[in-house]
C-alpha cells in the first residue's frame, strides 16, 4: 500500500474515533463514575480493537467498540472483587472508598439486572448514556410521554428492590 493507502486509512481511522470517542467515553464514564478510569478504558478499548482489526477490511463498528470496553469494565471489577475487601486499609481513606465504590457498583449492576429488559434499556440510554428523553425515545420506538413512564417506573422499581435488601439486612 502506498502513501496515499497509509493516508486514507489514517483518514478512515481518525473519523472513526471523532465519530465515537464522546458516545463511548460517556457510556464508560456512566459505568464507573470516575473520570481518570473512564479515560484509561475508552482509550484501552480503542486499542485493543485497533488491534484486533489490523488487516481486515474497515473498522470494528461501534457496539464492538463498546462490548470491548464493557468486558475490560468487568475484568476491572474482577481484579478488585479478587481481593478482598477486608484487605483493605481502613486508616486510607481512599483505598476504604474506592473499595465501597467497587460493591456498591456490583450492587447495582445485580439490581439493574433484576429488572425488565425495556427497564433497564431506558435507564442505561436516559442515565448512563445521557440520552434526551427524545432520542431514548426515537431509539426505542416510543413517545416521549411512555419514555418518561417507563423511566419512572424502572427508578421505582430499583427502590423497592434496595429496600427489601435493607429489610433482609436488619
């Protein structure tokens, strides 16, 4: 391939990221609530799917690019559940609160996971990926009134659910 390939290809990859880096950044972002993490995932992600499609034809589509950076969220949430929490170092404060962010995540995710498809497909377009109620409702093929209603209900729901933890708890 000449200079002009290596160019274009530059070109081709260059829009590829502008066209998706705010989109993934901010679904990573929603994920861990921690911007420094956040970068360090969405630019891994991109490299590792770079790598992946060297020498195929095009570059990976967006949902790729985003399950790539889900699965690196998980292994992260992995290496920190391997070590338990006890571990931790109660006269550091930050270690003691980023230990607390890591369950209370795992906490949610299970949650999260407890409710209807739709339920948990509106919380994560409107909250985690900050979607207009318009474009979460253009995305899911509803008005924007049964958006507002699903949402409302989905939030309701997640309460019920951590109360009856807090209820089996005392």
């Amino acid at each position: 391939m000449g200079a002009d390939g290596n160019r274009s290809m530059e070109d081709e990859t260059e829009t590829w990221y502008n066209q998706s880096v705010t989109r993934l950044y901010r679904f990573v972002y929603g994920q861990l609530q921690n911007r420094a993490e956040a970068e360090d995932i969405t630019q891994e992600a991109y490299v590792r799917c770079l790598k992946m499609y060297k020498g195929r034809n095009g570059l990976p589509p967006y949902a790729y690019l985003r399950q790539t950076a889900q699965n690196l969220i998980y292994d992260r949430y992995r290496r920190l559940s391997a070590h338990p929490i006890s571990n931790v170092d109660e006269n550091r404060p930050d270690e003691r609160m980023e230990a607390d962010e890591v369950v209370n995540k795992l906490f949610l995710r299970d949650l999260l996971n407890k409710l209807p498809l739709e339920a948990r497909k509106v919380l994560d377009l409107r909250i985690v990926q900050g979607y207009s109620r318009r474009e979460t409702a253009e995305r899911m093929g509803k008005s924007e009134d049964a958006i507002r209603g699903l949402q409302y209900r989905a939030l309701q729901m997640l309460r019920g659910f951590m109360q009856q933890v807090e209820v089996k708890e005392d």
